[in-house]
C-alpha cells in the first residue's frame, strides 16, 4: 500500500551513510527528535568513527532525489562488561571481551511511515550484531509516552526489562525511558524462563534430597 502522500510507488533500498548525508540527516533528527544532537554526533555517523549505521532510500524517486535519506538508524559498540545492562546478562569473563550493540536513534521521515521502513532498519542492525560473535545484545531507550517505538519494539521480540525515571530531560521537563533488549547469538537475560525453570527445578532436587536424607536418619535412629 503507497502511503496517501507519497505519488508513486516507492523502491526502498538500504545502504551504508554517505558524508553526503549529513546534511539531511541533521535535518530529519531536527524534524523527528525532540532532543537535540551536536555536530559533531552527525559528523562522526556519516564518517563512520565510532558508530555503524544505516540509510534508507527510495530509488524510485524523481528530480536527483532517489539517494536522498528517508529513513535511518545510529547505533555504536559498547562492552558488556562496563554498559548499564551488564546485570541483565549472564556473562561469562572466560569467554573474553564481550560488547552489545546500543541504538541511539532511529527515523523515517513522515511520508514514508507506516511502510515497513523502520521494522527493516531495525533488522539491519540485529543482523549486524549477529554477525559479531561476541556481541550478547542489542539494546536501546525509548521515551516513555512514544506508543508506537514502544509497540514496535515489542512485535519485534525486544524485552522491556526496566522503567527508568526521569531519564531524560527535554525542554526542562524529565520522562521516564523503558529500556529494551534483544538477545543475539544465543544470549539470554538471567531471568529467562528457561534459567527459571532450570532453578525450580534444582530446587526441587534439592529439597528432595533434603527431605530424604531427614527421612534416612529418623529411620536410623529408630534402629537403633
């Protein structure tokens, strides 16, 4: 289905960014974010230093327009071990340097929603950390009145797994921030069902036992 406002049917395509886009980007960050990013964030996404990202395109656009930014996600490298999520992870310093993969921001200009955009950038991204092998996660912010991140999120398998209070603070007011994961390379949280089955289960084990070995001495001292 083409969105009403857009004229034609669109060709998305995904790609690296380009220096050439810092342009755009910035200005669509300006249009769809109400917090505001310094130059050198911009800079350092379309160069490529110390951030991955993602571009989407619509190659059936007209008039020199059909490499121009519609949508977009910025992410960056972090390590496990330091993050503010390393309690969420069951990690394991035997295995070495771990990282996870943190979205800073995500954006799909206004004509160009509702079209799947975002779902597949998101994609790109999961895709990306499944490809390092000591990646454990992928993980992000989402303000907390933003209904639609936050269905997104969760129809693509992300956990909410904390509501952080007064996360940000934008124009002198503070909101709260749900924090999403998702688990890649076979990670889990440490509170996954499977970790909490494996725990009742020891547990029963281990009370059996308990209750066993009770059971043994009473026998013994009836005996004797």
């Amino acid at each position: 289905m083409v969105n009403p406002e857009i004229s034609h049917h669109p060709t998305i395509c995904y790609r690296s960014m380009h220096p050439s886009d810092l342009e755009i980007l910035e200005q669509i960050h300006s249009d769809v974010f109400p917090i505001r990013y310094e130059s050198e964030f911009f800079q350092n996404v379309v160069n490529g230093r110390d951030f991955v990202s993602w571009a989407a395109v619509d190659r059936s656009r007209p008039n020199g327009q059909s490499d121009e930014l519609i949508g977009f996600v910025t992410a960056r490298i972090v390590t496990a071990k330091d993050s503010e999520i390393a309690d969420l992870l069951r990690y394991d310093p035997s295995k070495g340097h771990q990282s996870l993969v943190y979205i800073l921001t995500l954006g799909v200009v206004d004509a160009y929603r509702n079209l799947g955009i975002a779902t597949a950038l998101i994609h790109e991204v999961i895709k990306y950390a499944s490809s390092i092998a000591v990646c454990r996660a992928v993980y992000l912010h989402v303000i907390s009145y933003n209904n639609p991140a936050i269905h997104l999120y969760k129809k693509m398998s992300f956990k909410c797994v904390r509501r952080l209070h007064g996360f940000y603070l934008i124009n002198g007011q503070h909101y709260d921030s749900y924090l999403f994961i998702y688990y890649v390379n076979g990670s889990q949280s440490p509170c996954s069902p499977l970790v909490l089955v494996t725990f009742l289960v020891t547990c029963m084990k281990t009370g059996i036992k308990t209750v066993a070995a009770k059971l043994r001495k009473n026998e013994e001292k009836m005996v004797k």
